[in-house]
C-alpha cells in the first residue's frame, strides 16, 4: 500500500528521545520505506510482464529462428566432406548441442532428424535423460532433511542401564520437556500482548466510527469509507496504519504518542517489528520475480528505474545478437569462413584436435 499520510514519529528532530522511541521512530521509517518501494517494484514487474510478448519475446523467436538455420547450414556443410574429420568432430558436436537446445527449449522438433543424424543417443532419449535429471533432488539441505530420523527419546541400550542413570535420564526429559513448555507459553504470552495492542487501537476506533447506530445519512457512508480502512489495517496486523488513523481522525495528538507508557511503547515496537519482516518478505518475493524476468540480481532490484532500465537494456541486446547472428549466417555458408571459425574453435573439457595442415 502506498502511505499518503506523513511519517508518524515520536517527538520532533531535536528531542531527547529515550531508546524505545527512538525504535519506534526507525521501524516507522522503515516502514514507510517498505510501503512506498513495494508498490513501485510491484509497478516495474507488471511492466515487464505486460512487455515482454510485445517487446521482448518475438525478439528471442526471432534470434532462435536464425539459430536453427545455422543448424541447417551446419548439416549442409557437414554433408558436403570439404573438411578434415577434426573440423567434422567439432561440427558435429556444434549441432548436437545447438539442436538440443531448440528442440528441447523453444519447441523446433523438425531438428530431431538432424541431432539423430550426429548424436550416439537418440533425441526422445536424451530429452528423457535431461528430463529426469532436472528433476532429480540435488539440494544437499533437502537431503539431509529427508535422511533425519526422528530424535528417539532415550538411547537404544537405555533399558541396560543401571536404574539410577534411566532414572536420571528421565528426570532429564521431563526437565527439557517442562521447560519447552514453559518457553511456549512465555512466547504465546507475549504474541497475545502484542495482538492487544492492535485490538486495543482498533477498538477504539470502532466504537467512534462504527456506522450501525448513525443516522444521518451523509456521514454514515462517510464511518463505512473509514471503517472499511480500519478493518483493512486491522486485518493486516497494520499498528502503525492503525496509529496514523487515529491521528487523522483525532482520535489521539502528538502528545499521546509522546507520554505511552514502557510497557505501551514495547507492545507497539514488537508489533512494529512484524510489520517491517512481513514487508520485507514480500518486497523480496517482488524483486525475485523481477529477477526472473529480466536477470537482475534481485538484490539489485531496488527501484521502479533500476529495474526498467535492466528490462530495456535486455532489448537491447537482444536486437544487437539478432543482428549478429544474422552477419554470422551470411558468413558460415561461405565454408572458407566457416573453416576459419572451426579451427580457433574448441569443444568443451576436451583437448585441442589435431588438424593437421589446412
């Protein structure tokens, strides 16, 4: 959501403020940071995706069109023999890897004939094998998760023991056991004491705008508009856009914020601090989607501008490699020059070819 209303501190630049207003302070800063750069980045990724049939894809079509003629230029030139067998070898390896590649990612299965043609493995094979390959888990974290075996309670020769050492192993779960338990109602406790702030917020501008008991009818629609925002922040667990309502509305001045107790202040700043993680997920969710769209680190996708100008610069250097592969085509059905590019060429993890004298 994109806050219209100033930035709600406590106190004015110059005060002496004490720790837990001047967190309030920070997280009410970050969170209007956070409110107003998500929607910005929201903007640049629906550009994007609005864009990329019209500007971007047909030139990735475009450019794999002229891929697969290079392949078909490439299996002319094999088929006629001007060439020793290393430049054959390296030929052929540049067809099975440029065939694969559209077939197996942009759909071109009129190339199957032509990587048969060159490839030891045949290509329903070799889509089977890369398929399954894709698939197969190789996070080292997943597997270990799947691997861990449940934690048994006590070791295996536990009924070997002596009965004092079972007897204090006992006494040492039931311990462990207690003591969680004490921890989780300590952390429930404190969710609850945070919710009540919200509630306590909430409520009281729900009784001073609730539109049920009015009857006049202009300012009825005007509390439904109100509480329609009211619940709107009460829902999203939103302290401080319920704070900046009561302020609007004059429910509570500058002087109120100023004067909340220790306890108050703790309350609103823990809640405070689960607006600014629940906005920081999901501006990270936003900018990894426009990582994926136009190949920014999504770190680096911090602005509406900075990403937009990555989104154009993509463009622009798809039309620049449609261009050149255009030139290479026109160059590679002249063999001397196709010659001339084999020999400086090398396969991947493999030693230089002997080509003997050209």
């Amino acid at each position: 959501m994109t806050n219209t209303a100033p930035l709600l501190r406590i106190g004015q630049p110059k005060s002496d403020l004490n720790k837990r207003q001047k967190e309030f302070n920070l997280l009410s800063e970050k969170i209007e940071q956070l409110d107003n750069l998500i929607p910005e980045l929201e903007n640049a990724r629906d550009e994007m995706i609005r864009r990329i049939p019209t500007d971007l894809n047909p030139l990735v079509m475009e450019y794999q069109t002229f891929r697969v003629e290079l392949v078909q230029v490439m299996d002319r030139t094999y088929e006629a023999d001007l060439f020793r067998k290393a430049y054959l070898t390296k030929l052929s390896y540049l067809i099975c890897e440029n065939a694969f590649d559209l077939i197996a990612n942009y759909g071109f299965d009129e190339l199957k004939p032509v990587y048969n043609k060159y490839s030891e493995t045949d290509i329903e094979t070799a889509l089977l094998l890369a398929n399954q390959k894709t698939e197969k888990i190789t996070d080292p974290a997943f597997l270990l998760e799947e691997e861990i075996q449940p934690e048994k309670e006590f070791p295996e020769n536990f009924h070997e023991l002596p009965e004092e050492d079972q007897q204090r192993l006992k006494e040492e779960r039931r311990a462990e056991k207690v003591q969680a338990k004490i921890q989780q109602a300590k952390q429930n406790l404190e969710k609850q004491k945070t919710t009540k702030s919200v509630r306590t917020v909430y409520m009281d501008l729900v009784k001073a705008f609730h539109p049920d008991r009015e009857t006049d009818e202009n300012e009825k629609l005007r509390k439904t508009e109100i509480m329609q925002r009211v619940t709107l922040a009460y829902q999203e667990n939103n302290l401080l856009g319920l704070l900046k309502l009561q302020i609007e509305f004059d429910r509570i001045d500058q002087d109120h914020l100023e004067n909340l107790t220790k306890n108050q202040l703790n309350y609103y700043n823990k809640v405070l601090k689960q607006q600014v993680e629940e906005l920081e997920i999901q501006k990270e969710m936003v900018q990894k989607e426009i990582s994926s769209l136009c190949g920014i680190p999504f770190q680096h996708a911090n602005s509406y501008t900075s990403s937009i100008v990555k989104f154009n610069t993509n463009v622009n250097e798809a039309k620049a490699e449609v261009k050149n592969i255009k030139q290479i085509l026109k160059q590679w059905k002249i063999p001397s020059v196709f010659k001339a590019y084999l020999k400086t060429y090398q396969i991947p993890n493999e030693p230089d070819l002997d080509e003997d004298e050209d």
